[in-house]
C-alpha cells in the first residue's frame, strides 16, 4: 500500500476510439479518419476505504472509465496504479504475478443484472467463476462452501445455487452480481449504474446491502450513477463528467451544498425540488455538443451563461477551490472569481 493510503490512480488517462468510415468510403468522399475522444485526459486518485461517485450525462465517459479500469479497454494515453502497482498504460510492470494480484483485488458489477449473468450456467457456477478463474487449484468442497457463504451474504439462501438467472427477480440477480464480484474477496469494486435497471425500493435495498459490505468487508468503491440522489446517499467524494474530462471533484456534503462549476449546478438544478418553485434559476442554453467535433477552449462554454473569450480558447485545468475542504473545480469562471454564488443552496440532510 502506498504511503498516502491512495489505492487506485488514474493519471493523465484518456482512451480515444476510431469511428471512422469503412476505407473506400473515405477514398470515395475525400474524408480523414474520425476519432471519438471517450476520455481526454483524467487525474484522479481513490483512497482506501472510500467511496467516489462519478456522475454526468450519458455519453461523457464514465463507463468507459470503468471499463479502462477493469482492464476491459486499454488507455490510448496515461497510466493506470492500483496498490502501487501499474496495470495498465504508460510503465507498466512485466511482473505477471503482481498483474494478476493486482486484478484479482479488483472487480466490477455492471448495470443490467440480467445481460451480465451467464444464462446457461447455475447461480454457484456463475458466483464460483472468478475464484476458478485466479484459484484453479481450489478444492471443490472448499469451492461450495465459500458460494453458500457469499449468497448468503448478499441475502440470498443456499438453495439458490442451484437455479438459473431467469428464475430471480431484477434486485435478486444483483445481488447475485454482488456475489460474483465479492468471489476472490476484492479490496475494490467498479460499480457502473448498478441500480439504474432495478425499482426505487430494490434500489435502496441493493444500496443498503453495499454500505454494509463496504463497512464490514472494508470495500472500496468507485460508483458510477446519473442518479445524484443515489451519489449523494453511497458517495465520500463525486466526481462530475462532461465531455471525457471532470470539471469538478469535491466531498460529497460540500459539492451538493456549494457547487462550483456551472455543469455541478446546471445537474443540481434539474433535481425536483419544491423550495425551488417559482424561483428564478440561471438558464444553461443548448444541448450537449458533438462528442466527434467538440468546442475549442472549455467544451462547457457554448451553454455556459459565464464563459468569455479565454473559455472559447484555452482548456480550464482542474484547480483547488478555496482550500481542501472544497475540492477541485476546472473552470476558469471559478478561477477568476466571476461565477456568482448560488442564490439557493440545496439543502443537504
């Protein structure tokens, strides 16, 4: 374990995609290749034991960060630390066995609980695959001991082991994914949209069962959600996305109750919030940009009511904001003290 307690790192990381044209049709329409830039460029480092939300609208990266993660895509650019070990990118390591330590301590729970199960195999095939996966010489008693152990765990019984995917409601077959992830006992779980598919009471029930774990078991999270309310109840610090880049990373009381970045507040706004009616909210004009061809300077600053000249010409770098007890904010607005006060904060409880 790193000195600063710092689990996983991301440093400088960006992973670009060629969604360009079949060859003759370039050659026939006289056009160039078209990169599509997923992630362009993100710092961020989670500490043991904690929990950070990553949110933002569809399409501004965040899967694809799970994904680079997890080692499901490789980065175009930066590297990737998890326990002071490098996974992935720029310098890493050719000791396979610390590789395969490292992915061991890490797994993932995808979104639909349903298309990520196996629907051939029975539950305690599916929960027992990672630990075959990284353990092939673990006996077979052993192997169902610890599959009744994690089912029962996550809340289901023993005899589930026995039936298939199609037989467990959608809150069950996520704890089912829970199960899996917990298999080869991980110190950190990628969480993309993991309640996003399932009903608002089964949402807080899966929410519930993972704080329990994360306080017994230790866990580290990286939780990825569009759902602020849902961030705002699992997270220690958000993370907000636009466009492949974060604009702003704070504790999660003091990003909800003082936003910075116009994007942070244009997100909150959008909360329901019957305080909020008949009063006069900043409007945030346009629609996301095309993530082919994004704006020069900040990609936020075509809806942006606070942009100026430099906002359409140079990228803003994230920056600390009034001290550490805020957090960082990648606007210059912020920067130079231009961005008014929220006229009313969201209440936090």
């Amino acid at each position: 374990m790193s000195p600063d307690n710092t689990l996983l790192e991301l440093r400088n990381i960006a992973r670009y995609f060629d969604v360009s044209p079949p060859w003759l049709d370039r050659i026939l329409e006289r056009r160039g290749r078209v990169t599509l830039k997923a992630v362009d460029g993100i710092d961020l480092a989670i500490r043991k034991g904690e929990t950070v939300g990553l949110v933002g609208e569809s399409g501004c990266g965040k899967s694809t960060v799970a994904r680079l993660i997890v080692g499901l895509y490789a980065p175009t650019r930066g590297s990737i630390r998890y326990d002071g070990v490098t996974i992935a990118g720029e310098g890493v390591t050719g000791d396979a066995r610390a590789l395969r330590l490292a992915r061991r301590g890490m797994q993932m729970i995808f979104q639909d609980p349903y298309a990520s199960l196996n629907p051939r195999w029975r539950v305690a095939d599916i929960v027992a695959e990672p630990l075959r996966a990284h353990a092939p010489a673990t006996p077979r008693t052993e192997l169902d001991e610890r599959v009744v152990a994690l089912l029962l765990q996550v809340g289901l019984a023993a005899a589930d082991g026995a039936k298939y995917p199609h037989q467990f409601s959608g809150g069950q077959r996520q704890r089912i994914s829970i199960a899996r992830a917990l298999s080869t006992n991980p110190h950190f779980l990628v969480c993309d949209e993991p309640t996003s598919a399932l009903d608002v009471s089964v949402q807080a029930q899966v929410l519930n069962l993972m704080r329990d774990l994360s306080r017994t078991l230790g866990l580290t999270y990286l939780f990825i959600s569009h759902n602020l309310a849902v961030v705002h109840h699992i997270a220690d610090r958000v993370g907000v996305m636009y466009l492949g880049r974060i604009v702003e990373l704070a504790p999660t009381r003091e990003l909800f109750a003082n936003p910075q970045h116009p994007y942070t507040r244009m997100l909150l706004d959008a909360v329901p919030d019957l305080e909020m009616t008949g009063k006069s909210r900043v409007a945030v004009a346009g629609e996301v940009p095309n993530p082919l061809d994004p704006p020069a300077g900040c990609t936020f600053h075509p809806r942006c009511p606070y942009a100026n000249e430099r906002c359409r010409r140079e990228v803003p770098k994230l920056r600390a904001v009034g001290g550490d007890a805020h957090g960082e904010a990648a606007c210059h607005a912020v920067e130079e003290g231009r961005l008014p006060p929220r006229a009313i904060p969201l209440a936090v409880a």
